[in-house]
C-alpha cells in the first residue's frame, strides 16, 4: 500500500521564516528525502530549517500561515 505524504517545509530567507508545500507528492520519507532537499536548495540563498512529511489523509492547512497578514 503507498502512502502519499505531503513534505512541508520551513525556509529561512533573510532573517525571515516562511513555509513551503513541497511538490509533487512523495512515496516515502526519510534521511534520503532530507538530503534530495538540501541538494535543491544548495546554490540558493535560501537555508531549509527543518522538514515534515504530512499523510495526504491527515494533512490539514493550517489557516494561520495563509491567513498571516504584515501589519
């Protein structure tokens, strides 16, 4: 049976913190799938702070991140 798993991603990018839906869908998640991520981003300014991959059945968006609004 596959399981289909969201990757979320936190990327800090000039002193900022922002959040990321890795696409496409991944089949597994594990210490692979952490360096796959590092390598895409190695010659960016970009700095991948952490990873969490997310069942599709359980995923959820979480409103606060898409509802965040700079005052």
């Amino acid at each position: 049976m596959f399981k289909n798993l969201i990757v979320t991603l936190w990327i800090a990018f000039d002193g900022q913190l922002y959040v990321k839906y890795a696409l496409p869908l991944q089949h597994k998640c594990d210490i692979f799938t952490w360096w796959s991520v590092q390598e895409q981003y190695l010659h960016t300014p970009l700095n991948i702070v952490a990873m969490k991959c997310t069942r599709v059945k359980d995923f959820r968006i979480d409103k606060r991140i898409y509802n965040y609004d700079k005052k």
